[in-house]
C-alpha cells in the first residue's frame, strides 16, 4: 500500500507540473511564457507580473507567468521538468539547475538558430561571455550579463584594520599579498579576544598575490572540476601548444596545495582559526557579529558598498590577486527543449538584456510602492517592501540595474573595464568554458561521486586542523582508489575531442 500511494503520489506531482507548463496560451491566442527561477515567493509577485505584461505585449507580444520556486526544490522540480518531458518555456540555469545536467539531459532547446532573430543578445554578451552557455559546441544557455573576471579579495571590518594602522603604522589597504596580513592576525589576537582573526572559507586558496598565481608569468592555472579535496589543474603545455590536466596534490612544483595547507596548519596552531572550525556548519552569525577580523571572497567593484548593505558596518576590501577570466555557467536562463514558442522566449530573453524599464521592474518592483528613485540611476529599497528579490543577477543584464545605497555611481563601468582586463588575461591563462567547452561527468557520475566522498572526509586540509604530514599520502591514496585518474582520463579525452573539432579556438591563445 506505501508503495502505490508513492507511485500515486509522484504521479500527481508530475501532473500537477505538466498543468502548470501547459499554461503556453490564452482563449484569445495570447502566448503565456512560462519562466521559472529559484526564489522566495512575494506577496506581489503577481502585481510584478501584471506590469511586466504591458511591456512584453507592447513589445514582444506575449505575456510571461514568473514563477518563484524555492531554492530548496527548484533542482528536484527541473530535473521532474525535464524527466517528463514538459513543454515549459524559460528556466534559471546555473548553480540550480546546473547546465551541464540540463543540457546533456536533452532538457534545453538549441539555441543557436534563434539567436539569429534576437541580435540585441549577441550585441549585448560579448561571445566569450556567451561560450558559457555552449555544450558540445551548441548554445543551450544565455549568460546573464555581470561580473565574469575573478580575483581574490582580502575583507576585514575597518574598525579592526583602522585601529591596527593607528597601532603600527601599517595601512591594510596597501597590501597585495595575503601573506602581509600577518602581523595584523596577530595585532587582532592580542587586542579583541572575542574575535577570530582568521576565517578559512577559501581554505588553501587563501595564500595568494597579486605578484604570483595567475598572472602572465605563470604557465600554469588552476581550474576545479567539482568541490571536495581534489586539486586538478589544466596545466597549458607551451612547447606542444596544448592542454593537460594534472592532479595538483600530486605536484606540488606547480600547484604549492601542500604547503598552502601547511600554512592554515601554521595559523592554526597560533591560533588564528577558531579550534572548533571543523564542527562549524554555519557562521553567518559570528560574521555579521563581526567576529572576524579577515576573510576572503571573490573581488568585485563596489564591494564594500555591499558588505555594508549586508552587515550594517564598513569593511576594508583589497585585491590580492591577479586577475583571471571565469566561467559565467552559474547564472544563466535556457528555454525548455519542448517549448512550444521558442520564437517569443529567446525575444524575452533578449528584452531582460537590452531593455532597462522591465529588466529593473522585474529586480526591483514598482517605484513608489517598493522602492523610492534617490537619482536617475539610482534607488533605495523600502525596508518592508512586498516584493524584494534583491537577486538581479538571476533575471538579465545587471549592468541595466539601478545603483543601491554604497554601490559607486560609476560600479557597472568599472565591472565592464574588470570583465575587458579577465578577458586579456584569458589569451594568456584560459579558463577552457570561455572557449566553449564543458565537461560532461554523466558517464561518470559514480566515481566523481565517490572520489568527492573521500575529499569531504579531509576537510581539515582547508581549516589547517591537522598537520598535513599526517593525512595527505593517505588522502591522495583513498583518492586513487576511489578513482581519481578515472576523471581526469575523462576530462582530457573531452578536452582533446573539443580542440580537434575546434581548432581555431587555440588561435588566440598566447602560448
């Protein structure tokens, strides 16, 4: 009886998703665009909606039905979306609904053809940019348009970084290596007992510089294939003008992992690492409480600006790094391989990318009830507002947002001149999903599965808990076991297969 009710019920839940994808037309022969993102649901949603409608029938001659599915399910309802084999029309794709899942699942339309009737995307998403959304030399996805460039920032509350400038002398935000910030770690555990002087978020990949890693010096880059205790790297072969990818813990001469893990070893010791760090699930709190005094993240202008929306104090963020290209697969929008009105959904695609009016009602509500306009490109959110997705990235080009409040005036130009200097920095150290290649793990979900299992057990490896003499030659040997080689054959029989059908994409590439 508890396994008929179950196949009862996953018969409903897939009807009941069916219904609602079926929603493709009106009695008047009014197309309904079905688009759904990860999101909370707000209590004028359907207002939004009813907004957005009068711009999209004046313009693409369609209306949209937004729909908000909660983080926690929208995977496990796109991947029903898609196991059904339902005609629903626009989807968020990227750190939910992965891409590489989606589209070798047969989940997303081909898009390549349809860009020819919406040039406002090709002329607005530069194409390396684009070549995110590119699977087995096919477009399945559109990027949204932000930040793609990637560099390491150093993030410490201005109150800690001001009094230790009064104390010494020494200005934080003049520092280009991580390695600087250790007379200030110490300043901090000798004068707030309170606080953490060091949060290990980016484990290893905290020790960087900007005078080493990924700069035009360095003939070597690191790329991850997927989380865990692994540390492959596509290593560019100058003297065979090709790729190779290694296992970085097993080369220590190109990737230092090792010796960086030595390092937290070393903080900790000292301690500069919370002692309880590998039983911490969550330390959201202890942040915004500002309980630490350093951590790292990805750079970004007008972070600071951010940080203070966010915790309600200044911080003090600086560059640590070189800059390096990145993927953009982590938000992106497709259109669902059954779709029955392609034509509108790439042209919607293409209005949440050029047109400034519906991009920012859809981010941002209704001037006036939601938010209040403070300057012509720039507003201030209603504290209690109805609707408040605060998440423009999901929806288009965020370079058509309004400005908050700490964000400069000039924040999108700067990210745009960030993007140009990440692209120049790709001829010469490339991330492969800028030239259109993705890896595809479906052949090999079970070992990737198990050799992720083995690298969660050594979480110690990015906290610094254990001296790395006494796990790493286990580490790397549980690795092998599980079948580490067995993905990085994979990875580089792809990779090979992807340059021998597109050879001009090493063209550019400065060898």
């Amino acid at each position: 009886m508890k396994k008929f009710l179950a196949i009862v019920l996953a018969m409903l839940m897939v009807l009941s998703v069916c219904t609602a994808c079926n929603k493709s037309g009106n009695d008047d022969g009014t197309v309904t665009l079905t688009w759904y993102v990860p999101g909370d649901k707000y209590p004028d949603t359907a207002l939004i909606v009813e907004e957005l409608n009068k711009i999209t029938m004046e313009k693409i001659g369609c209306k949209i039905d937004l729909q908000f599915i909660d983080s926690g399910s929208f995977q496990e309802r796109m991947n029903m979306n898609m196991a059904s084999n339902s005609d629903y029309d626009l989807t968020f794709v990227g750190y939910l609904n992965t891409f590489e899942g989606a589209a070798s699942k047969g989940g997303l339309m081909q898009l390549d053809e349809l860009l020819k009737l919406a040039p406002g995307i090709t002329e607005t998403i530069p194409e390396y940019i684009r070549n995110s959304g590119v699977y087995m030399g096919k477009t399945y996805a559109i990027p949204n348009m932000q930040i793609t460039a990637y560099a390491l920032a150093a993030q410490s509350p201005k109150e800690y970084t001001d009094a230790f400038k009064e104390a010494t002398g020494q200005d934080v935000a003049t520092f280009t290596n991580s390695l600087q910030y250790e007379p200030y770690l110490e300043f901090v555990k000798a004068n707030y007992p309170d606080v953490f002087p060091f949060q290990t978020a980016y484990g290893t990949g905290s020790f960087r510089s900007q005078d080493e890693g990924m700069d035009a010096k360095d003939p070597f880059f690191r790329t991850p294939i997927y989380g865990g205790a692994s540390s492959y790297q596509l290593y560019k072969d100058s003297e065979n003008k090709c790729f190779k990818i290694i296992n970085g813990l097993k080369h220590e001469e190109l990737s230092n992992t090792k010796a960086r893990a030595e390092k937290l070893h070393e903080y900790y010791k000292k301690g500069w690492i919370r002692q309880d760090v590998d039983s911490v699930l969550d330390d959201t709190a202890e942040k915004k409480q500002k309980r630490y005094a350093l951590w790292f993240g990805t750079y970004k202008p007008g972070m600071d600006g951010e940080n203070f929306a966010t915790y309600g104090w200044e911080t003090v963020s600086t560059r640590v790094s070189s800059v390096s290209i990145g993927s953009a697969s982590a938000t992106m929008v497709g259109i669902g391989a059954n779709c029955k009105h392609p034509e509108e959904a790439i042209k919607f695609i293409e209005l949440m990318n050029t047109d400034k009016e519906a991009y920012n009602l859809v981010c941002f509500g209704i001037e006036g009830k939601h938010y209040k306009k403070v300057g012509d490109e720039r507003i201030e959110l209603f504290e209690n507002s109805t609707y408040k997705p605060n998440a423009s990235w999901k929806f288009g080009n965020q370079f058509n947002a309004y400005r908050l409040p700490g964000q400069p005036d000039n924040v999108w130009e700067e990210t745009i001149e960030f993007n140009n200097l990440g692209y120049e920095m790709s001829k010469v150290n490339p991330d492969v999903t800028t030239l259109g290649f993705t890896f595809n793990k479906e052949d090999i979900k079970s070992t990737v599965t198990k050799v992720t299992e083995v690298g969660n057990k050594y979480k110690c490896k990015s906290t610094g808990s254990k001296d790395p003499d006494t796990y790493w030659d286990k580490m790397i040997a549980e690795m092998d076991a599980a079948g580490n080689q067995i993905i990085i054959d994979e990875y580089q029989k792809q990779l090979d297969a992807f340059f021998a059908e597109y050879p001009e994409k090493l063209e550019d590439i400065v060898w």
